[in-house]
C-alpha cells in the first residue's frame, strides 16, 4: 500500500496511490483520519480498515472518486520528529579517508543519529535556499522509516513492529554552513535546517517483501535489496543500495527509543548511502585528480532519487530573492 498526503484548495488530505492515481481514503471509510498524522497515531486497526479500501479499489470491488486537482505534499506532513542515522559504512569510510582520517571503529559499535529540523520538512517539487545555502549545497540520497507506534526501551527485535511505512529522503546540506559551525563540536544546525525532503508516498512493508534479504552478519532487523540511484540535471551522480546499511533500522529504532518514547509520525532517515553527495563524490574526485572540478548544486538543477519499490522524489532548487548572509554577519 502507498499512503500519501496531498492538498487540494489549501486543505490536506490522506489518500492512496494506486496505478498513477490518487484516492481519499476518508471518503471510502469515514472512520479513517482525514490527515497523516491522526491515521498513524490510530494504530493498527485504522491501518487495517486502509488495506481493505487498498485493495477492494484495486480489486474493482469499490469504485472510487479519483482526485484530479492537487498538490502532493510529504507523505508525512507534521513528523513528530526528523531524526537522521549514520548507517552506511561506506559513506562514513569514504568520507574520513578523503580528509585523511582513519575509519572510526565506534560506528561499528554502536548506530548513532541527530535531530534536524522537523517542521523544514517538505515534499517534492521546489526547494527554496537562500544565498548561504548555495555555497556548497548538497544533496544526500537516503531511505526513512516513518513510525506508526508509541514505544520505549523497545529491543532491535521488535523494533520493526513499530514502523508504518518506507519513504526517500533527501537530507539537503549547506556545506560551507555546516563545516564552519561544526568546528566547535555542536550540530550539525544551520546547514541542515532548511530542507529535508521526503517522499513522494509511504509505502507499507508488505509491499517490500519481495526485496527482502538478510541483515549482516550480528545484526538484528528486516534488511530489504532496494536499488538507490540519484540523478542531477538528467545525469546519474550516485548509486547504492539499502542492503549495505550496516545498521539496520530496528536496531537505530531500538537506540532512539533508549530511556525516552519515540512516538507514531516520528520521520527516521538512514543516513547517505555511499555515493550519496557531492561531498563524498567530490573528496574521491580530486583525491584521484587534482584537476577534478568539483560539484555542487546550483539553481534550476532538478534532483531525482530512485529507489526500488518506493517510487521517485524530485526536487527543483530555487534561489530565495535575498542578499542576507549569514557568513557575512560572522564578527
């Protein structure tokens, strides 16, 4: 099943994606939220009710009125929460080796995460950036989980139970804010609080279960063979796969929930697969060649993330009409 959120005449909606088109669930079970947020804190009967409407369209078995006039929003529109792991051992590899570190042995001990900024969540279509932000902006090419469930001290074997969905995520970084403020061991803030990009819909586990695989070994939790391709301007930069996570999500489930609740709507991101930014991609270049050009993504540049079984989430950068810098107010 894929849940989406959608507007039509400023208001949301929930509805379901079904063969290119979009249908409100609230008008085929009235017992079902109109909105993501109150579909999710319903638990597992209000998700029940949606599979049986899922599948009696698909089936022919009810007929439903196809929305025509709207705007797709992220799939959830008000997370609880945005948290963003540090999952791909490549990626975290990669990115020490081109600033001549060491690989860090605690990322094998223990998966790690950080708040970003909840309410700059968005959906597809237009990312508005300021000045700053285009100093080095990046895209980071990741899978998120959205939670359907309140839990606490839950163990990485049960931590699956408790996710409602898989969606894409594009973690958009402003290098140039990021690596200065990160020089005094806190963040990372402004170079990640203006945009995160999820969706375009959020698909249930059931629909995975033919990509399913097993986790690596010592580790605990579904682990699916998604392809994750990400294209800039028509171009392919990046390819991976969510299989070579070397945390699994239940396992970064199961750290988040430690001594505190994590909540139905919390939005949890994997982290960059390897080869997920220009950052990583841009390090490896002129490691190899000095003459490499590094780079980045500038206004108009259309960014598409694939992934296997969860659709394409396109974004378009958009420069804000404003001088204001931030690295200009630096004393």
């Amino acid at each position: 099943m894929k849940l989406v959120s959608y507007q039509n005449d400023g208001t949301e909606h929930l509805g379901l994606y079904i063969n290119n088109h979009i249908y409100n669930l609230h008008t085929c079970d009235r017992l079902i939220p109109d909105q993501m947020n109150a579909f999710l804190w319903g638990s597992d009967e209000l998700m029940e009710r949606a599979i049986k409407v899922n599948e009696a369209i698909k089936s022919g078995q009810l007929t439903a009125k196809e929305e025509v006039f709207y705007e797709l929003l992220a799939p959830v529109p008000h997370p609880a929460s945005c948290r963003d792991a540090y999952a791909f051992r490549q990626h975290v590899a990669t990115s020490r080796r081109n600033r001549g570190l060491e690989m860090i042995p605690e990322f094998d001990q223990y998966p790690v995460f950080y708040f970003t900024n909840h309410n700059a969540v968005q959906g597809p279509g237009e990312v508005h950036c300021m000045p700053d932000h285009f100093q080095k902006l990046d895209f980071e090419l990741e899978v998120a989980v959205v939670l359907s469930k309140k839990a606490r001290n839950i163990k990485a074997a049960e931590a699956d139970s408790l996710i409602a969905g898989y969606m894409i995520m594009n973690d958009m970084s402003a290098r140039t804010l990021q690596m200065e403020e990160m020089l005094l061991n806190l963040g990372p803030a402004k170079g990640k609080d203006f945009s995160t990009v999820i969706g375009p819909w959020l698909v249930t586990p059931d629909e995975l279960e033919p990509y399913k695989t097993e986790a690596k070994p010592g580790h605990t939790g579904n682990c699916y063979n998604l392809q994750m391709r990400c294209k800039v301007n028509g171009i392919e930069v990046s390819a991976g796969n969510l299989a070579d996570m070397g945390w699994t999500f239940a396992e970064i489930i199961e750290r988040c929930a430690y001594g505190c609740d994590v909540l139905p709507g919390d939005v949890i991101g994997s982290g960059t697969v390897g080869t997920g930014c220009f950052l990583e991609l841009n390090g490896t270049g002129l490691l190899n060649d000095k003459e490499y050009q590094p780079q980045w993504l500038q206004p108009g540049d259309l960014v598409e993330m694939e992934v296997t079984g969860l659709g394409t989430l396109s974004s378009v950068m958009v420069k804000a009409n404003s001088d204001l810098s931030l690295l200009n107010l630096k004393k």
